[in-house]
C-alpha cells in the first residue's frame, strides 16, 4: 500500500495504555525520539498491536505545527531537530526538521509563519503534533 502522507515514521511500541475507550500507544524511534498516538482500543485489537511490535506512525504535514524554544504546550508531541529545507511556496512553505538518526518531520505552513518565527535552515525548531492527530498502522 502506498500512502499520501509525507510523514512516515517507523519505529517500535514501547507502551500501551488502555483506557474505557481509547489507548494512549508509545512508539520508540531509534535514537530514543518517542511519539505519541491516541488511537481506540478498537483500533489497537484490528491492528493487533502489542508492545515490543513495529508500527508507523503516519502524520499529515498539515497537522504539524512549528515552534521555536518551545517550553510549555499541551501537545504530547514536541519533536525537535533542526530544520533542513524550506521550500518555498506562492501561499504556503514547506519545512523539514531533521530529527537524526535519519528521521525528517515536514510541515506545510503558511510563508507569514515562515517569516514571524524567523525559520531558515540548520536553525533549531520542533515539529509539534497532537496525540489523536498521529494515525499508527503495521505491516
């Protein structure tokens, strides 16, 4: 299957935390960078998903926000790196955000927030996502 969204990171279950309706599932990247997802328990028994097993987490760049220094937020996911490329668009920049160990996070935001926050290149910045907006799959 080949999928649309740009942000497709591998990685391992690390935890799952059942709840009455939805699971709060941990996903380990190499390198130690955890992500967060909210799925429901439904989802976690069609995935058949379990701890130590290989999952993706899928993230749309238009679900990414960016931010830089950021210190306080209610996001569960704040994955920081440094940017690696603009590419800039007539309404909307694309920016990527090497988090090492091979992994890049990209976001589609507008050319005004590429211009408030300052964003260039090899600047340090977090990719920010909220829990229920990562969607996990397996193979």
């Amino acid at each position: 299957m080949k999928l649309s969204t740009r942000n497709q990171l591998r990685g391992t279950v690390s935890s799952i935390n059942e709840g009455a309706i939805n699971a709060e599932v941990v996903l380990s990247l190499p390198g130690g960078t955890q992500i967060v997802s909210v799925i429901t328990n439904g989802a976690i028994k069609n995935l058949d998903l379990k701890v130590g097993d290989t999952a993706y987490a899928l993230i749309k760049s238009s679900s990414v926000i960016i931010g830089i220094d950021v210190k306080k937020i209610s996001a569960r996911n704040v994955l920081t790196g440094k940017i690696s490329s603009i590419i800039e668009g007539s309404v909307n920049d694309e920016v990527s955000i090497d988090l090492g160990s091979g992994y890049t996070v990209t976001a589609v935001i507008t050319k005004s927030s590429v211009a408030s926050l300052e964003l260039t290149i090899g600047i340090e910045a977090s990719a920010i996502v909220k829990a229920s907006s990562i969607i996990l799959a397996v193979d």
